[in-house]
C-alpha cells in the first residue's frame, strides 16, 4: 500500500506516485524473495543430492531391485533436465535391449516418468526414495 502513495515533492519521481516508496517495497519484496530461496536451498542440499542419490542407487542395485547401469541415466535427467531414450544404450554402455530394460525398470520404480513411451525421460522423486534423497525436507520418523 505503502507503494502507492502520493510523490513527496519534486525529487520523488516523476509520475503522481513516489518513486521512493515503490523502491522500497522493491528491495523488502526482493529480500524476502532471496531469504526463502536460501531457505529451500539449505533443506534440498542441491550440491549434494548427486551423493546422496548415487549411494541409494548403488544400494538398490546390490539388493537386486534396480538393474545395474541405472544410475548414469538417472544421473544424465538430473543434470540435463530429460534424457532422450535413443541415448541410454550411450549412457549405460550396453546394448539397446539391456538399455531398454534398464529404463523401463527405472519408470515401473518412480524414478524415470515419461508421457508416452516414445517421449523424453525426466527424473521423478519416488517416495522410497525422498527420505534418503532429501533428508532435511523428509527427516524420517
């Protein structure tokens, strides 16, 4: 509301409303914005969530629940953002078949998803897997 009031003389702006409120409601609006970015940023621990997703992975695949070659393809759509299918035979360094099952393991799971099959593949955050992923977001009980 603040923003809106009248000018304050002749060195507040040019317009019929004051340049300076408007300024200063800009730089609170912008501080609470940056504020609640380093919020998330400290509960998602984006440096370390590779770490942290690599080491699940790992485990899932000595279990015998992922097939290995996994990770590098989950790997791939996290740092990319989306992963073409005709590049996970690339990725995994397997031949296309083995590639194919690896990927359809990782979408039956929750950690891939795609439209349709022929679409790109982006990573999802299965709810096995956010604890572990996001500790600080999702502590476990």
């Amino acid at each position: 509301m603040a923003a809106d009031t009248q000018r304050r003389g002749d060195l507040d702006g040019r317009g019929t409303l004051s340049t300076e409120t408007l300024t200063a409601f800009c730089e609170f609006f912008l501080a609470i914005c940056i504020d609640k970015v380093d919020f998330m940023a400290s509960l998602f621990e984006p440096n370390d969530l590779l770490r942290r997703m690599r080491l699940l992975i790992l485990e899932e695949v000595d279990a015998g629940r992922l097939p290995k070659g996994s990770f590098p393809i989950l790997r791939e759509a996290l740092l990319a953002g989306e992963v073409p299918r005709g590049c996970a035979a690339e990725i995994t360094s397997y031949g296309e078949r083995m590639a194919r099952n690896v990927v359809s393991d990782l979408l039956k799971k929750g950690y891939l998803k795609s439209k349709t099959t022929r679409t790109l593949l982006v990573l999802s955050f299965p709810i096995d897997a956010i604890e572990r992923w996001f500790p600080r977001l999702y502590p476990a009980v």
